[in-house]
C-alpha cells in the first residue's frame, strides 16, 4: 500500500474536518499517517483507517500550530512516504488559501477530495461510551445541545431555549468527542459555536435534528464555515 501523511497536528476542530479526508484516501487504497500532539490521541481512538504518529514535545517556535508542522514536515523528510497532503496551513511556508475560498475549502482542495464528503464522517462507534454518556447528561424526553463555549475558552450569549439544555462537558480521559454521537444525534435542537464540537456536528450533519443553530463565537469574529446545514439566526 502506498503510505500518505497528513499534516494538520491540530487543532482538534480541524483534525475533525479532514477526518473524511484521511478516509477518503484509505478508500483508495493507501495507508494514512498522522502526527499529533500527545493530548489529542485519544480522538484518534475510534479511527481504524489511520495510523497516528505521536510528536515529540520539543518547541520549535512560539506558535504550537507552526511548531507542530515543522516537526510534521521533519517526519515526512525522514521516513518514506509516497504522498503527502499538508492540510494546516501553517509553518515556513507561504499560505496555500486562496482568497476565493474559505479554510474549509482549501483543505479539500489540496488534498484533492470533493467537498461534500465532509459531512460524511465515519468512525467505529463504542455503544457502550455512548450510552453512558446520554445516562450521565441527557434528560428524558425533548432537549437541547448547547455548546456555547468558543475554541478560546469564551462563552457566547445563549438565546431563548425553551427545551432543557443538555452541555457538551470536558471530556474525561476515558471518552472522546465521538462518544457524544448519542446524546447530539438525538437532540430536538442544536445550538453550537464554531469549534470542534461543531466540527463534528458538521461532519454528522445529515443524522441531526433540522434545528441546527450556529452561535456568534466572542471576540473571534464571525462565523466562516460556508456549510448549508445550518441556521444563521443568531450571528
């Protein structure tokens, strides 16, 4: 098999966007690497169509991100690798974005995979962390998914939500950002910022409520995901 690295270390938003990336070649018949940072690893868990590399912890430059891919590109140099994809966007090179295209689309762009297949994420489900996770956070009956925390640790102003809030909390060392497919799949309503947890969201779309609201995200500007799926009421 042809062996393809993937560079976007992270964030875990962004892993989760170029996931269907990573699948979509493994279809074709390569075997995927992916470097990431320690922390992120266990994201990957649920993920048998790639192989995660963990980096070093060694601090290249003051942006973690750039550090990231330089190691990244080390790694790819070193090893024998038939194809890359640098997805990330960041690091000694100039930026491969185009100013017709928003960062969604230069990642499918360069890795050569049609757009719409990022809503089509697809993991190996463990039932059993699911579940105890809707037995945990879920109520009875109709809800609502908030996440209304931005990428930057910042809360966002909530609108009116007449159902009970069920919030995506920190996730435990024994369950990933996957394991909440129950709990948000079997929402009535979705209210998120654009994050990680949207980024899987995105990627699940099509098996959600219809009422999927994006929030403003504060102090980081306004929504940039040109995804249809979602309802802009309150940006």
């Amino acid at each position: 098999m042809p062996k393809l690295m993937i560079i976007q270390p992270g964030a875990v938003g962004d892993i989760i966007l170029c996931l269907p990336i990573a699948k979509y070649w493994a279809n074709q018949g390569h075997e995927v690497f992916w470097p990431v940072r320690k922390n992120f690893i266990k994201h990957f868990e649920h993920i048998d169509y790639v192989v995660p590399i963990i980096l070093n912890e060694e601090v290249i430059d003051s942006d973690w991100l750039r550090s990231d891919v330089i190691k990244c590109l080390r790694i790819y140099e070193d090893q024998n690798f038939e194809y890359g994809l640098n997805l990330a966007d960041r690091g000694p090179h100039s930026t491969a974005q185009k100013p017709t295209e928003n960062f969604e689309q230069a990642k499918y762009r360069l890795s050569s995979v049609p757009f719409y297949e990022k809503h089509h994420l697809e993991w190996t489900r463990n039932k059993d962390k699911e579940e105890y996770i809707y037995n945990k956070y879920a109520t009875e009956g109709s809800y609502a998914f908030v996440h209304d925390t931005s990428s930057h640790n910042e809360k966002t102003e909530l609108p009116n939500i007449s159902l009970p809030i069920v919030r995506c909390e920190d996730f435990s060392p024994d369950y990933n950002i996957f394991d909440w497919y129950t709990v948000i799949s079997s929402a009535d309503e979705i209210y998120v910022t654009e994050s990680s947890i949207w980024a899987f969201c995105d990627g699940i779309v099509n098996d959600l409520s219809e009422n999927c609201y994006l929030l403003p995200r504060e102090k980081m500007g306004n929504m940039t995901t040109i995804s249809e799926h979602w309802n802009r009421k309150y940006l």
